[in-house]
C-alpha cells in the first residue's frame, strides 16, 4: 500500500481525509466513504494505487488505474471485452442506487 495524499493527522490515531468534498473523519483501521483510503494507526493509506482489472474470460488488461485516477481503460463502449467480447459485469447496468446521479 501507499501512503496516501491530501489528509491531516489527528490525536488517537484518527484522521481527516481531503480528497474530496466529504471530508470524512476516519478512525483507525476504519476506511472513509470511498472505500478506497483506510486509516492505519494514523496514517492514511490508498487501497487502489496501481490497481489493475483484467477480462475474468481472457486475462487482458481492461482498466488500470491510480488512486482515482483512471491511467488506461480499454472497455468498450458497450462494456464488453476488446479482446474476446465477453460482457464485464456492472458495465452498462444502468444507475442502481439512487443517491448517485
């Protein structure tokens, strides 16, 4: 894992994220709304640096990308696979939850 940027350390090991507008208050071992920063005895460490996603069918590189960041994408438009064509799940799905517009 990386230590993360844009947060503050605060007593008891907790901290306070600034990556985005929630500015979440994160308590040690305890990650913030993104779920993708997790609190380490008082350091913020990001869950996804150097993160890749691969084709469940074929193996391909489909995403890679850094903290929130997205460095390749190689889904097509209709969310399937460049390479074999197989539909990626949650990709064309359509908004399931209702507070994300």
């Amino acid at each position: 894992m990386k230590e993360a940027m844009l947060y503050e350390k605060l007593p008891n090991d907790r901290v306070q994220c600034y990556r985005c507008a929630h500015r979440c208050l994160i308590a040690d071992e305890k990650q913030g709304i993104c779920q993708v920063r997790q609190n380490q005895a008082g350091t913020l460490y990001t869950l996804v640096y150097g993160t890749v996603i691969l084709c469940h069918q074929c193996g391909r590189l489909l995403i890679h990308r850094s903290d929130y960041s997205i460095l390749e994408n190689y889904v097509q438009a209709e969310g399937r696979c460049p390479n074999c064509g197989t539909p990626l799940a949650g990709v064309g799905m359509g908004n399931r939850n209702p507070h994300i517009t």
